[in-house]
C-alpha cells in the first residue's frame, strides 16, 4: 500500500474543487485535486455560467446575496489573474442581463422584482419593450417589459475549468483524475487523516476538503454526526451555435419561467434549464427540452433557425436551506466546500478564499458555516 503525506487533498475537481486547490497551492501548500471523472467533467462543465447574483435576487437569502455580490464584484480580478498564471483565456463576458416578461402577468411579477431590487440598493433599469428591442432586435415584439441589469455577466465554465486546471497545475499541485476516492479515514480523537482511493491507495493530509458536489454524501469513512445532508438536483441544458456568427443576443436573456439564454459572444448561446427532483437521474428528455425551447423561442424567435451542438443534464448539489456548506466540519481536518446548488461558478471566487482562510484556522460566514446542519440527519 503506498503511502502519500501532504497538506492538503481535495475531492472533487469541478470548479469548486479547483479553486480552493489553486488558492491553497498559491499559498504555498502541497495540494492534490482528486477527480473522479475528468477534471471539471462533471457538473460544471455542463453549466451555463451566468454570473447573475442581481437578477438572481428575488430567489436568495440576503446573507447569501450579499457573498453572491462580492463574489461577482471580484470576479474581473480573478479571472485576469487566472488567464496570466495558467496562460488560458477563461472567456469572461461582461453582456449584461435582460429579464424579460412576455404577457401581463409575467410582467406584473417583473415589476415586483423591480421594486425588490430597488429596495436592496441594486443597478437595474425598467425598460419598455421598444427600449429592450433597440438594445436586443431579436426580442419578439410581443415581449411586454424588460429589466436591465447590467452588473450581471457571464463565463465560459469549460474555458474557467481548463483555465483552473492549468493554474493549478502551474502553482505546484497535483491533479489526479479518473481517480476515484472510496472513504475518508478518520483516525482517533476524531481528526480526519486522509483518504482511501478506489484502488486502495491511502493519500494521507493535514486536511481534507469535500468539494465533490452531490457525489461527497456517498463518502464513506465519515460518522453520521460529520456529515452534510445533499441532495441532486437535475438540471437539462441545450447548447447551439448560429452559422452565420455571433449577433443575435448581446445580453443574457432570462425568462420569467426560469429559463435563460446564454450567449458566449462568438455565435454560440446555452439554453437552459430545467429544475427537477430526480435523484442521481442524468438522462435527457425530450419533453423538458421541448419545453425550453418553446418559451424561448416564444421570446426570441430567431433561436428557431440555429444548430443545436449539444443536449446534457447536470446534478446539481444543494442543501435543505439552498446555500453550500464552506469552512471546518465536525471532524479537525475536515474541511466543506461544496452544496452550491445553481451558483457554483457565481461563487468560486468567494468560495476559493473562505476556503482558504477556514484552512488557515478562520471561521466562515454564519450562512455558509457547515455547523448550521449538525442536528441533520443524512441518509447515505
């Protein structure tokens, strides 16, 4: 049995996962990433990266508002200084977002929205449908009201994660996929002291940190009084491209029934997304993807005419509260950072440095402390 001693080992190398390792590694520690799939094949490469805290807003606890808006505001910084260590454009897009409403009562719930974000101090601006159609021809001219939100941007997850990847990798850690880890080893004095791979290789750590999405509830190792409740969440997502180039939408485009288009500013958009209780269910149906593409094709007809790359289904982890878990568990050495639910590429940034800061013996924020679940009981 081999035997491996360093710092730190994080399971799960989404863009959770490879955040916190690159951060840590920067800090000079000794990091391994361990991936089960890919690095960042798993649910954040299917995400649409909508870095949209603000029209977002009518949906999360003020708490979480709040570091979901640092987060975006330090998103600019953090990704220039990802680009120059790992030498990958990220493709960050600072388009903006239009919620749209396209009947009299989606627009009466807009307006409601409107008055919420006024009220939280927030940039957005009412826009009458001919006032969004200059900013967006492609809109239907049925769409009966628009909110501009332009603080609200969007990334390319598959160019953040390679981009993550090779910063990490640039800053001296390890990565490991297509590694599977079977448990977590808890030694006594209950103190973690590293893991068991699937192929019985123990990598021994001062720290562990979960960051493996709806998978870190499988873990085993853990006592019950240490764990986290998860659960997924399914999310179905379509991506397309138009062959004739980039210019149909400038903006992210939200609908009022949850969907949303993406453009990533060369010709290509992601639209999505489902919300569905399915389990550990990752199959495509034609029936949710039908549905998706009706309303936004309802709002922006010219979607119709475009080649569709891609049809995918993610699992999203969240909590029974819907806010990730970040910062020291019930074990000394173990370390959350995981439970994001729909926001994990919004909250990376923020993430990687409580993260950080919690290994280094801070304490997280009260709406992300892991200790907010104690008395939770967790089926595995």
């Amino acid at each position: 049995m081999r035997k491996t001693a360093i710092d730190v080992v994080v399971v799960g190398g989404g863009v959770i996962g490879l955040s916190v390792g690159w951060r840590a590694a920067q800090r000079g520690l000794r990091v391994t990433v361990i991936e089960r799939d890919e690095p960042g094949g798993g649910t954040s490469r299917v995400a649409a990266g909508m870095i949209g805290p603000i029209s977002e807003a009518r949906t999360t606890e003020r708490p979480l508002l709040d570091l979901a808006l640092q987060s975006a505001r330090s998103y600019y910084a953090f990704v220039t200084e990802l680009a120059a260590e790992s030498g990958v454009d990220p493709r960050y897009l600072p388009c903006g977002t239009l919620a749209t409403a396209r009947d009299a009562d989606e627009a009466e719930a807009l307006e409601r929205e409107l008055a919420l974000r006024r009220e939280l101090g927030l940039d957005v601006r009412r826009l009458r449908p001919s006032e969004a159609r200059r900013l967006e021809p492609a809109l239907a001219p049925t769409m009966r009201l628009a909110l501009e939100v332009p603080d609200d941007h969007a990334i390319d997850p598959r160019a953040l994660l390679d981009a993550l990847a090779a910063a990490f990798v640039h800053a001296g850690g390890e990565l490991r996929g297509r590694a599977e880890v079977a448990e977590v080893l808890v030694g006594g004095g209950e103190r973690v002291e590293g893991v068991r791979m699937s192929s019985d290789e123990v990598v021994y750590a001062e720290n562990v940190v979960l960051a493996a999405g709806v998978w870190t509830a499988s873990l085993r190792g853990l006592p019950e009084h240490a764990r986290i409740p998860i659960h997924p969440v399914k999310g179905q997502i379509m991506r397309l491209h138009d062959p004739s180039g980039s210019g149909l939408l400038t903006h992210a485009v939200r609908m009022q029934r949850g969907g949303y288009v993406v453009p990533r500013g060369d010709g290509r958009y992601v639209l999505g997304a489902t919300v569905e209780e399915r389990g550990f269910d990752r199959t495509v149906t034609a029936g949710a993807l039908f549905e998706l593409l009706r309303d936004a094709v309802e709002l922006v007809p010219g979607l119709g005419e475009l080649v569709v790359d891609e049809l995918s289904a993610g699992l999203r982890p969240a909590t029974p509260d819907n806010a990730p878990v970040v910062g020291p568990g019930a074990l000394a050495g173990l370390h959350w950072a995981t439970g994001h639910y729909r926001h994990g590429i919004l909250l990376a940034p923020i993430t990687a440095s409580i993260a950080l800061e919690c290994l280094e013996g801070a304490q997280p924020p009260a709406a992300l402390t892991p200790a907010r679940f104690a008395d939770a009981q967790v089926a595995v």
